[in-house]
C-alpha cells in the first residue's frame, strides 16, 4: 500500500474531483425531509451545531439517506454538503464498517471534494489491521475515475498499481477511465498500451474505449491502423457508433480521401448499417466533395442521402451545398436544391444569409427578392 500513500503528498493538493456517481434515492423529496429544508436555511456556520442537536435515531433510521442529504444540498450549496460530510467522518466510530466509508468516499467525489475524499481514505489505513475496515475495489475505482477526469494521469496510474497490487483486478471500468485520459492528453501511445494490456487480460472493451483508441489513431493520421482497426471492428460485429464515425470523417475530410470515404460508405451500406454513423458519413461526403468543388458528386450524394431517407444534420452541410452552387454560379441547379429539400428542412437565419448575399453578389435581383420574401415569412 506504499504506492497509494506516496499520492497523498500531492493529492491532498488537488481540490476538485469531476466524477460521475450513481445517486441512491430515498423515498422522500427535499420538501418532506425536514433536516434538508432546515440545513437549506440556516447559515454554514451552525451546520454541524444542527447536526449535533440530531436525535441518533434520526440519522440512523431506515428512512434516512446520507446520500440524499448530501447530493441535494450540493446542488445548492456545495459549502454545507462539504460540512455535512466532515461532521460525518470527525464522528465516526465503531459502527462504521468499509463499505459506509466507501459511500462516504464515494460522496466526496459526488461534491468534488479529493482532500477529504484522501482523509477517509487515510482512516480506513490505519484501521487495515481490521478487516472490515480495509478499502475495497469500489474505493479505489473511485479515485482512478476522478483523477482520470482531472487528466492528473500520474496520480490516476498510482491508484490503478495500487487496486492490483492491493488484490483487485482491474475492471472495464478502470481501464476506459485509463485509456481516456490518456487519449485527452494525448499520451496515444500508453492508451494503446493499456488497450492491449486489457485485450490480454480477457476484458471485453466498450463502445466508449473503442472510440477512444479509434480516436487516438485518428489524430496521429495513422489511416492504414484507422482501417485495420474498423475492419476488426466490423468483423467482430462491434457497434460502429456515430462517434467513430465522426473520427473517421474529420481525418479523411482534413487528408481529402473521397475514395477511403465511399469505400467506408459502400461496406455500411453492405451490412445494412442505419442510423447516425451512416448519416454522419453521407454528410461528410457531401462536405468533402463541396470542398473539392465537385458540384456534380454533391449533388449526387445528396440524392443518394435523400433516397435512404435521410437529412442533413446541421446548417453547416446545407450551406456548404449552397456555396458550391454559388461558386459553379449553378444558380438554376442551386433553386432546384432548394425546392427539393424545402419539405425536409428548415432554413435557418444563417443560411437565409448565405442566399441573400450570395444573390446579391451575382446581381440576381428577382431571386434576392423571393429569397427575402422567404426570410421574413420565416420570422428573420
């Protein structure tokens, strides 16, 4: 347990842990909890004073929710719910078994708070000579996740040596808090390490790590991994998300590749794909192919779009179509566009704009009136 003391030095200097925790709910709201409602009024100087006037069975009963209490004044004042918790921990006393200090732990991290998170952890040490008392897997999950978050990947290696070294393998939650923060501070080389490392060990990864490490060879431009790695995914019947598909796009659209792109599109398509990923691809053809100034290939991935029942996904891919007939000076082909998507699309206030000034400039003064026309009965 040397490894996980040697973090205190630094940790205790941190005072901000961002993680996610799953809220237990009691069966009272904030109105009919009166301690709430009374800790909600009253000043942070007579918190724990109020706690100390409790009636044990109060604060023991069935019904009470230390998590609740705490979750709900952290949302309004983070001050009290911090009181709320050191009261707890100067407090403690035999009845306290590990798996409250790991719901306390657990609640530091809920309110942000790693000083006093690392205090009950220090309390549970030097208590191991008990069994109960020792920190267990959740306990250290819990500091792997937050100091992930904070992108503190020093401390977040300590803890994770520390779970194993402790006895507790690693599971798939450690490693895509791992493999994220490295793939956030760039460090893409240990979070295909790490990748590795959990493949070796039988861990089944999620949706997420697969899109972190896809990530991750994305913005080394590594193409060559990038397909290797769809196709893995592909012939192991992974879910291709949105999200790697977005990835994917951003590296062929920044490279130009339009042949990689349609390849992609072409075995989706094959394998009956549907959803977001197919429909972040169409779109990001269609930018592709706009950047090129391909007007022809524009208009034919729109139509190929359209045909499966699909839409664009933002103003930005419906101005880029718009600009591509404006710089071909397309302007018949540019009013059938319009007419084709007017029923599946709603114009926005930045693309009235990109009409009006793009009529202007080309000195067609019956189309800058319709489109004008248009805009006001739209409500711009």
């Amino acid at each position: 347990m040397a490894m996980v003391m040697r973090v205190f030095s630094v940790g205790l200097r941190s005072q901000s842990l961002i993680v996610p925790y799953k809220l237990q709910r009691s069966f009272f709201c904030n109105s009919s909890n009166p301690l709430l409602v009374k800790l909600l009024r009253l000043p942070i100087s007579q918190i724990k004073s109020t706690l100390d006037s409790q009636h044990p069975f109060t604060l023991n009963s069935f019904e009470f929710s230390w998590n609740t209490l705490v979750t709900n004044l952290s949302s309004s004042s983070p001050e009290k719910a911090r009181l709320v918790l050191e009261w707890r921990l100067e407090r403690k006393d035999d009845e306290i078994d590990h798996n409250q200090y790991s719901d306390l732990i657990s609640l530091c991290a809920n309110i942000q708070n790693v000083s006093l998170a690392l205090r009950l952890f220090t309390s549970m040490e030097i208590m191991e000579n008990s069994e109960g008392y020792k920190p267990n897997s959740q306990t250290y999950d819990t500091f792997v996740l937050g100091f992930s978050h904070l992108r503190d990947v020093d401390k977040m290696q300590a803890w994770f040596a520390a779970k194993k070294a402790a006895g507790f393998p690693a599971n798939l939650q450690n490693y895509e808090s791992v493999i994220f923060a490295f793939v956030r501070t760039k460090d893409f080389d240990s979070a295909d390490r790490f990748y590795e490392e959990m493949i070796s060990v039988g861990v089944m990864p999620s949706v997420c790590i697969l899109e972190y490490v896809l990530e991750g060879l994305c913005k080394r431009r590594k193409c060559d991994r990038v397909r290797d790695f769809l196709n893995f995914l592909l012939e192991c019947k992974f879910e291709i998300s949105g999200n790697m598909i977005e990835k994917i796009v951003e590296l062929y659209y920044e490279l130009g590749k339009v042949d990689e792109m349609e390849k992609l599109l072409e075995t989706l398509m094959e394998l009956n794909q549907v959803g977001e990923a197919l429909l972040r691809l169409h779109c990001g053809l269609i930018r592709l192919y706009a950047k090129l100034d391909r007007l022809d290939d524009v208009e034919y991935s729109v139509g190929r779009m359209m045909s499966q029942e699909m839409i664009f996904r933002s103003p930005d891919d419906v101005e880029k179509v718009i600009s591509s007939y404006f710089s071909k000076e397309a302007y018949d082909r540019l009013d059938l566009f319009m007419e084709h998507i007017k029923g599946y699309y709603k114009l926005t206030r930045s693309t009235y704009d990109l009409l009006v000034a793009g009529y202007r400039r080309a000195g067609l003064t019956e189309k800058l009136d319709l489109i004008v026309k248009d805009m006001k009965l739209a409500g711009f």
